[in-house]
C-alpha cells in the first residue's frame, strides 16, 4: 500500500466519523429540542394547577369564614338562650310561694244556748249544750281559690305554662347546639 492509499483510507474513516457525530449532534439536538417541549408542557401544567389550587385557597377560606360567622352567629343566639333559660329557671325558683287570700274569720258569733220554753212538751237535758263550737286557734281553709274575681289560678296551672315554655326553650337550644357542633365538625 502507498501513502496515497493510505491517505484515502484515513480521509474515509475521518469522513466516516464526522458523519456519525453530525448525526449523533442532530439527534442531541432533537432530544433537548424533546425535553424543552416538554419542560414548557410540565410549566404550563404546573401553572394551571398552581392557578387551580389559589383558586381552591380562595374558596375554601371564604367557605372558613362564612362558616365561623355562622359559629359566631350561632354561639351568641346559644349563649343568649342560656341566659333566657337561666334567668327564668332563677325567677321561678327565687319566687316566693304565693299565698292564696287570707281567710278573713267572721267575728266570733256565739249564739246564747239553747233553752227550751217552758210549755214545751218534751224535756230535754239542759245539761247539753247547742252552741256552736268555739276553738282556741282560728281554722283557715288548706285551699281556696276562685272566692273573689281578682284571685289567680293555682300554681300548678302555671308551673305548667313554664314547664311549656322551658320546655320549647330546651329543645331550640338542643337544636343549636347539635348544628354548631355541625358546622364545628364539619371545618
């Protein structure tokens, strides 16, 4: 072999390789070409999710403070229940009884006792006495209502009414504490 083969022979190996690095730099330059598209896709994904999850941040919280204006509005109506509730439960226990109207005891009427005239056929034993009895302390009725138009009904009458009320009061009350237990469980 001559130098001039030789040199051929080096020129088309040269060539050879050349080619196969152009080649190899062309398909590195489609890769990253490949791999910048998509990076942008992921980017554009990524902003739209991140737009989305603001966007979800944003409900959410008003959601949280719609939900705690509830809370608020309903944990104030509560608390004013229970003050109705205790402020009535403390009038009805510090009411004194009332008493129903005195009975007033006519003055004390003792009729004269009982002698039978003197052409009565019948004798009777004048050792009896007739006269009404008198006792040492006045007697006043247990119960007495409706005597007089401006008399009140029984108690009971009205502990009945209240019961009713409490009662009405109770349940509201258990109404609004299961829903703010609701709305404290459901945030």
């Amino acid at each position: 072999m001559d130098v001039q083969e030789m040199l051929g022979m080096v020129q088309v190996n040269h060539q050879a390789a050349l080619d196969a690095m152009a080649a190899q730099v062309e398909i590195l330059r489609e890769t990253v070409k490949l791999q910048q598209e998509e990076l942008e896709l992921q980017r554009v994904a990524h902003e739209k999710a991140l737009a989305a999850l603001e966007q979800d941040a944003a409900t959410l919280s008003q959601q949280l403070q719609q939900a705690q204006a509830e809370n608020h509005e309903l944990s104030a109506t509560v608390h004013l229940l229970n003050d109705e509730l205790n402020a009535k439960s403390t009038a009805q226990r510090s009411t004194v009884p009332e008493e129903p109207p005195s009975y007033q005891e006519p003055a004390s009427y003792e009729p004269p006792p009982y002698e039978p005239p003197a052409s009565s056929p019948t004798s009777l034993d004048t050792s009896m006495d007739f006269s009404y009895p008198h006792w040492d302390q006045s007697q006043e009725p247990l119960q007495m209502y409706n005597v007089f138009p401006t008399d009140r009904p029984p108690r009971a009458y009205k502990r009945s009414v209240a019961h009713e009320a409490d009662s009405r009061l109770d349940r509201e009350l258990r109404r609004l504490r299961e829903k703010l237990g609701a709305c404290s469980s459901g945030l």
